[in-house]
C-alpha cells in the first residue's frame, strides 16, 4: 500500500501519516480541549495549518543542509522565547 502524501518537500514527500501524528500529539496535550473538533470545517482548516507548518520546518531544514549550517551554534528555544507563555 502506497502512503498518502500531504505535500512534497525538496523531492521527499510529507506523508498524511505525519500531519495525522502531529495532530495527535495536539489532541493529546494540554490545550486539546482549545481546538476545534475534528471533522469540522475549523478542524480542517486546523490541519491545513499543521501541513503548512510541518513543510515550512522541512523547507527550512532543506534549505540549512543545502548550507552545511547544522544548528550546532544556534540558540536555544529558551534564549528565543525566554517568556513561557511564547512557547
């Protein structure tokens, strides 16, 4: 069976199966109870947005290996968002 593909990144595709975990993960969290319902039209729009969000980070990363940079010297999410409430 052939996995279904959100998006394609650089060649390599973004499987259905990572926007689906990403969004388990949300559900599962904290703040599940903030989100829209699943199979909603705000639900859908919901993982429009986690598509989005999961292929700019591959594009990133595609784009810092293309530049050899490895994140070696990059802050930390803590030095970026040294308020709690930002993360």
């Amino acid at each position: 069976m052939t996995a279904r593909v959100a998006a394609t990144v650089d060649g390599v595709p973004v499987p259905v199966d990572d926007v689906d975990a990403r969004e388990a993960r949300l559900r599962g969290g904290p703040l599940a109870a903030a989100l829209p319902a699943a199979g909603t039209s705000e639900g859908r729009q919901l993982r429009r947005w986690l598509t989005q969000l999961i292929v700019t980070e591959r594009v990133i990363a595609a784009e810092a290996a293309a530049l050899g940079e490895t994140g070696r010297d990059a802050p930390s999410e803590a030095e970026l968002l040294p308020d709690t409430t930002a993360r």
